[in-house]
C-alpha cells in the first residue's frame, strides 16, 4: 500500500489533504476524560501541516443516529486537537455542508480544518454502497483537484464506511503512520512471535472474544483470562459463581475451549468478590470455591496476580486486552495494576490491544513507554487477529 512518506515525497505544500482520524475519545460532558487517541492522531497529521498541506480532517464520536446531536459534537476533541498541534484547528459547523466547504476555502498552508462528527450523516454507516458513495464523493470534493487521502483511524479499519473505506476509491489514498504501526505490530503476533507468547483476556464477556481465542490458542504458550469472562469459565469447570456476571450460553462453549487446550488456558485461583457494585462496597479476596451466594466477583485475586505476573516474567511476546477487574472502582483495580505492570517489568514485546486495557494504563498511572505498543483499535485489533479482512486496510491495498 501506498504510505504517508510516498504522498510527502511527492508535495503537499498547498494541497488539501483529507485525514480520516480515530478521535472517539470518552467525554464526561464536554471533558474529555482520555485524549489517548487524539494524541495518536497527532503525528501523521503534524507530518502534513509540517509539509505545507491544508489539511481536513474526518472522524466520530459516539454513536450518533445518523443526525446531529449537541452531545456528539467534536467540539472539545477540536479544542484538545490545537492544543496538541503546532497548526491552528478550526471545526466546521457540519460535515459536508455550506459550513464545511467555508471552512475549508479559507484554509492557509499548515492549517487544519475538522469536520463535525461523520456519523451525523446518515450515509456514512449506510448498507446501501450508493449512499455511501454519494458521501464519499463529497468528501472528495472538499479537498478537489489534486486532493489526496491519508487513512489514520485504524480504530475504524474493521468498517465498511464512506470515510473508512469509499473515499479511498475516489482519491488517492494512503497508509497514515498509525494504521502503519498497527498493521506491522498486528502481523507479528498473528505470525511467528517469540517465544514464550502469553496474552491475557479480561472484560465482561466470552462471546465478545471467542473468536480471537480460537485463533490464538494454537499460536500461543499460555492464554492469562480474567475479567467478568472468566465466571462463566469457571462456571464451565462447575463452580458457583454467585451473582457474578456469567454468560449461560456460552458455558458449553468453555468447556470445550478447556478440554481442547490443555494447560494453555489459566483461570483465576481467588477472586475480589463484593456485596453489591459499588466503590464502597463490602470485598473480601475469596479462593474460586469459596464466592457467597448473592455476592460478585469483581476483581482477580492476589493469589492469581503472583501466578500470572510469574507466567508474564519468563514471556518474550505479551498481548494483553481487556483489564482483570472493574478497575474504574479503586477496590477491584489491584488486579489490572498488578498484571499491567508485570507486562512492563518483563522483558517481552508487550502489545496493549486497545480501548478499555489502553484506558487502564492511562488512568492508573502506568508508564505508556513500558509497553511496546499500545493500540488505538480494540475491535479492529481483535478482528485482524481473528483473521478477517480489514476492509479499511484492503482498500488500500487494492489501490496501491
């Protein structure tokens, strides 16, 4: 595929270069409470307005209807986004509209225009390829003659959407540093990664990662699982789970995964179990046999982060997605700290697979350059390891 490099080999000193970014942060009201991805975003974007290009970028927020919601607004990412950058950002009022197209005329060498979120207009997630087109082509036209597209969301590589996928196949598109670097860090660990090769799967539920389990057992040495999947494993290996959250189809399925994978797969030896969900709950850290009726397990136990960051020392190659606990309550954030930093102490090549592991490191004060790689894209991630095609990737790839 063609490359961030190859466009700024060729001049882009008053094109107008239309950007899609992954700028999907976590707002709490206006405030963004993990600029992680408008960060990420930044690089490829300075690269740009550093080369003299006018740049436009495109991404979302939420998950709007399809029609403009106050609370989708970009405007905090806009404000966020100048800060960050060298380059003086200003949001249009809407997506391809009258708005947009001013904003974008009055565009200087190394300024940055953001459009407001994509997904306010309905044909950017639309079934209908037409649709999609229609509003590819007017992302096109912003950016006119000599116009060029830089894809640098890869939290959105996995959909099949106008900004993602269309717009590529009516400019010239290319590779951002971002999707580059996600790409490469992705194929390592789905190809011949060193060895020993753990990774460690946390969040609420089996059905969300089976795929990707099935893909990875055969590749890997030990497969770490913690988080609210790991009541319906153990609840597959007959235990009582109490009221902790449990996935009742899906406990066959686990107990084959077991049979099949030999020692492969761990499961927690103790728990955090509380009395209700709550941060000033009543938690005792209880053996996997001993959880009480009517209480929930909300966190992995001390027991099992010794034994799993033991597993994580002796690892070359860590993938690890989705945190242990329900770490944005203080009592059941020990557990996703503890793994989190035997990944950093270990020696290994540590993959973070995005969204809610990313937003763990940040938010219990993990040093981010501990990790080789932390990713943008949880399910994009996920989806290429599973084996899918990527159609934001493939487009580019058709097109080089």
């Amino acid at each position: 595929m063609k490359t961030l490099d190859d466009l700024l080999a060729e001049g882009v000193a008053g094109r107008r270069v239309l950007v899609r970014a992954d700028l999907n942060v976590p707002l709490d009201g206006e405030t963004i409470t993990d600029d992680g991805r408008i960060r990420a975003s930044v690089p490829t974007i300075s690269k740009l307005t550093g080369a003299g290009a006018r740049v436009v970028v495109t991404a979302h927020l939420g998950r709007p209807k399809g029609a403009p919601e106050a609370k989708y607004s970009l405007k905090p990412v806009a404000v966020r986004l100048d800060e960050l950058l060298d380059a003086t950002v200003t949001l249009a009022a809407d997506v391809v509209g009258d708005s947009a197209r001013s904003t974008v005329d009055g565009l200087a060498d190394g300024e940055v225009a953001l459009l407001e979120n994509i997904r306010f207009d309905a044909r950017e997630t639309s079934k209908d390829e037409s649709e999609r087109a229609a509003l590819a082509r007017d992302l096109a036209a912003l950016v006119g003659e000599g116009g060029a597209f830089v894809s640098d969301g890869f939290g959105v590589v996995h959909r099949k959407q106008a900004s993602v996928y269309d717009v590529a196949k009516v400019l010239p598109a290319y590779a951002g540093g971002l999707v580059l670097a996600e790409v490469e860090v992705l194929r390592k660990l789905a190809g011949d990664s060193e060895r020993p090769y753990v990774v460690v799967l946390g969040g609420s539920k089996v059905s969300d990662k089976l795929a990707v389990i099935e893909s990875l057992l055969p590749k890997v040495d030990r497969l770490l699982v913690g988080g609210g999947m790991c009541f319906t494993f153990m609840a597959a290996e007959g235990l009582g789970v109490g009221e902790s959250l449990l996935e009742g189809d899906m406990i066959d399925t686990c107990k084959k995964l077991l049979a099949e994978s030999g020692e492969k797969i761990m499961l927690p030896a103790d728990v955090v179990i509380a009395d209700r969900f709550s941060a000033d709950a009543e938690t005792e850290s209880v053996l996997v046999a001993d959880i009480r009726e009517g209480w929930m397990g909300l966190d992995i136990g001390p027991i099992t982060a010794e034994r799993y960051a033991a597993v994580l020392a002796e690892a070359r190659t860590v993938f690890w997605n989705g945190p242990m606990g329900v770490f944005e309550l203080a009592p059941f954030a020990d557990g996703t700290r503890a793994v989190a930093q035997s990944i950093v102490d270990s020696d290994s090549y540590s993959v973070v697979g995005g969204g809610d592991s990313a937003a763990a490191v940040r938010a219990l004060g993990l040093p981010e350059d501990g990790f080789s790689h932390i990713s943008t894209g949880g399910g994009a991630s996920l989806e290429y390891l599973e084996g899918k095609e990527l159609p934001g990737v493939a487009v580019l790839e058709d097109n080089a």
